[in-house]
C-alpha cells in the first residue's frame, strides 16, 4: 500500500489516469446493469467495451508505467463512446459529450484532447445532418448544441493548456539546480532508485562519478562567488558536452556534483572520468587561474544500496584529493574493505 501511494505521490499523471479511470468504471458499471436489465444490447456492448478497455489503460499504467499512451487510449475510447450514446439515446446522450470535455482534458495533452473533442463533434454532426430528426429535432438545435460544445470545449482547452504550462514549469523547478540547469539532489536521489531497480531487475549496468572542484573556497574568497558561481556553470556546462547523451549531471550540493552513467563497464567509467578530467582542466578558468576537478567513481554492485554505492565513490574521491587532486579513482571491489578504514 505504502508503495502504491509513493507512485501516485511521484507520479502526476499516473494519478490523474488512476482518479479518471476509477470514477469511470464506478459511473459505468450501474448504467451497463441498467441497460442489460432493459435489454439494450447496443449500449450494454458499448460499456462494456468502456470498462474492459478502462481496466486494461489502468493495468498497462500501473504494470508498465504507459500512463501516456493510456489517456490517448481512454481520450479516443469514450469519444468515440459518447457518439455512439448520443445516436443511441436521443436528447439524454448528448450530455454525455460534456463530460467528454473534462474527461479528455485530464487525461491526455491539451491538443490531443482537442483532437478528439471537435472529431467527435464533427462525427456526431455528420451523422446527424445525414439522418435529420433522429438526434436533433432540427438544424437550430444542432447549430445550437454544436456552438455550446466547442465554446465550453475552447474554455477548457485554455485551462488545461494553461495549467500544463504550470505544471510543467513547477517540475522543472523542483527537479533542477537554479544556478547551473542540472538536476538536484532530490531528482539525484530518485534516478538513483530507478537504477537500483533496474539492475535488481535487469541486470542494466551503471555508474557513478563524484565530481569536486578542487580549491574552490579560493575561488569564492580571493574572486567573489559571482565568480564561483559563473565557474560552476561552466564547468556543469563543459561536463555534459564531454558526457554521452544518457548521463545524468547532477549537483550534489556546493561544488560538488554527481554523474550518473547506465550501460557503462568499469573501463568504460575510468575512461569518462578521465576524459572529464583533462577536459576541465585545459578549458574551465577563474580569474586567479586554472580551475580542475577530481573524481570518485564507483560502479553499482550486488548488496549496493543508494548509500552504499554514493559512499564507495566518495572514498575514491578522498582518494584523489589525497594524491595531490585533478585526477581520477575508480573504486575497486577487492580494495573496499581496506578503503572503508580511510578517516
């Protein structure tokens, strides 16, 4: 239970498929034993279509993390659902397509959502012109129906669009370092757990690098810490050129930050630290001088931990701070036992 509630605390969207999806299979299932018990056998096929289809975007969600691909899937499902009730029931069923408005909107990206709102309108409409009085009573009633759907369905979409833009924008904040673009220690802490998962589960490889700036209490004393704070930017900005695509840059904190490296060997990892290395200290500069980095890193193990592994890497980067900085240690498992003594 408590790993269920940590998914939807983390996860915004899976939350707002896991809400839509269960108030839909609670508002459906009575109105599918009502039309059984009339024997309406159309509509009976359409909500249970709805809730088989409901329970699989909910499944493939959860099982899979496709939260995305399971609101297009529900947006498009009770779309379509919505025209075939309207034709179905006459005067009742339209009010059905209103719901479709806020439905759609919570559950997939506001131009999607749009997409599928104006083609069901156009469907319905269509359907309508081509058999008069069998929806509508008349044209003044579609022409009426139809402006009062695509006025709430324009209000709606500015909404969502604008708390799209709000969402998107708090996540951003609460998952990246103001100063230097990276991400923070929360979102260090998390992309760490999925590693941890992912080897656990899949056997993928990873790695890690501390990275720390070495005398850069010099810096902020002697230059000012606008001048710290422009050599962190360049030195973050010179890490990420000098990585692959798929690393993680992170900053741990101060001048101290943390590279996350998956599908990488041990050779592969001291070769990247040494890459960095060289890297930085032949282009990031201070105006007292040169600037360089040293490195610990610590390839994930079995028996590794969060902890634990972030701590084999910082007894390498004490390591290369003690043999005289601007290089590189990779952790080694046959010497773990006698690092851990290291004060």
């Amino acid at each position: 239970m408590r790993e269920i509630w940590t998914r939807l605390r983390n996860d915004a969207h899976l939350a707002i498929i896991s809400t839509a999806g269960m108030l839909g299979l609670i508002s459906i299932t009575p109105f599918a034993f009502y039309r059984l018990l009339q024997r309406d056998w159309l509509v009976v096929a359409v909500d249970s279509l709805l809730l088989a289809i409901t329970s699989f975007a909910l499944f493939i969600s959860w099982r899979y993390g496709r939260s995305q691909q399971a609101g297009q899937i529900l947006a498009v499902l009770y779309g379509m659902a919505a025209v075939v009730i309207a034709i179905r029931l006459p005067g009742s069923g339209l009010f059905w397509f209103y719901c479709v408005i806020l439905f759609s909107y919570f559950v997939t990206s506001p131009v999607r959502s749009t997409l599928v709102i104006f083609a069901s309108l156009a469907t319905l409409c269509g359907y309508a012109s081509l058999n008069p009085g069998e929806v509508f009573t008349d044209l003044q009633q579609m022409i009426i129906f139809a402006t009062t759907y695509a006025v709430s369905a324009l209000f709606a979409f500015m909404f969502a669009w604008r708390t799209a833009q709000q969402r998107r924008l708090l996540q951003d904040l609460a998952s990246r370092d103001p100063l230097t673009g990276v991400g923070n220690r929360r979102t260090l802490t998390s992309e760490m757990d999925i590693a941890l998962a992912n080897y656990k589960r899949h056997g993928t490889a990873c790695g890690l690098l501390l990275l720390d700036l070495d005398h850069f209490k010099r810096i902020n004393d002697r230059d000012g810490h606008a001048e710290g704070d422009r050599v962190l930017v360049e030195f973050a900005l010179l890490t990420r050129n000098t990585s692959r695509r798929t690393d993680r840059l992170f900053r741990l904190g101060g001048e101290e930050f943390v590279l996350l490296l998956p599908n990488i060997d041990r050779a592969g990892l001291e070769a990247a630290a040494c890459n960095i290395v060289k890297t930085v200290a032949a282009h990031l500069r201070s105006t007292g001088g040169p600037v360089t980095v040293s490195i610990g890193g610590a390839l994930l193990e079995s028996g590794d931990d969060s902890i634990r592994w972030l701590h084999k890497a910082d007894i390498c980067l004490y390591q290369a701070k003690n043999q005289g900085r601007n290089r590189s240690v990779i952790h080694s498992s046959e010497q773990f036992l006698a690092e851990q003594t290291i004060p």
